[in-house]
C-alpha cells in the first residue's frame, strides 16, 4: 500500500477590509436607487475579499493606478475598484468607470 501524501490545503492570507468613505457612499446610492445591484456589490466584496485576484466579476489589474490596483465588474457602466497588500484590501469606488 503507497502511503497518501498529507499535506494540508494552503490557507490564504486573512486580509482586513478598508471601506474608504467614497466606497460607502457608493454602497448607498445604490442601496437607495437599485437594490439589485447593491446586492451584487456585496457578492462581489465577499468575492474579493476571499480571492482578491481570480473569481465573478471579470478581476482586472489597473496598470495606470497602482500595481496593486483591481477592478470588477459592477454593471457593464461600472466598476468596484481596490487595492490589494498582504495585510488588507482598500475598497475605493464602487460606482463609473475607474
């Protein structure tokens, strides 16, 4: 009988998450104006903040930014835009088009 190589699932870095205050206010105007999309933009925070990098939304790196900056795909109009470091992920828009 082979023995089973054991080894353990890597964990992903635990991230903290920083709402900036244009973020919020995003998340409000749509919580106010259209309720079905403020919906998704929780999904999509939750997304992010599992894997910053790859799942729903079509996460893209923003050259021009920052090297660390990612948007996803809000609306086909707008975008839910942040920066990722090893330690937390800054949410900083989540309405237009970067």
């Amino acid at each position: 009988m082979a023995k089973k190589d054991k080894q353990s699932p890597q964990n992903p870095p635990i991230r903290d998450a920083v709402f900036h205050p244009n973020f919020r206010e995003d998340i409000v105007y749509w919580i106010e104006t259209d309720r079905k999309i403020a919906l998704r933009a929780f999904k999509l925070i939750e997304a992010i903040i599992r894997e910053p990098f790859t799942g729903i939304g079509k996460p893209e790196p923003l050259k021009y930014l920052d090297s660390n900056a990612w948007s996803r795909r809000l609306t086909q109009e707008h975008r839910i835009v942040y920066l990722v470091s090893n330690d937390r992920i800054d949410f900083i828009q989540a309405r237009y088009y970067y």
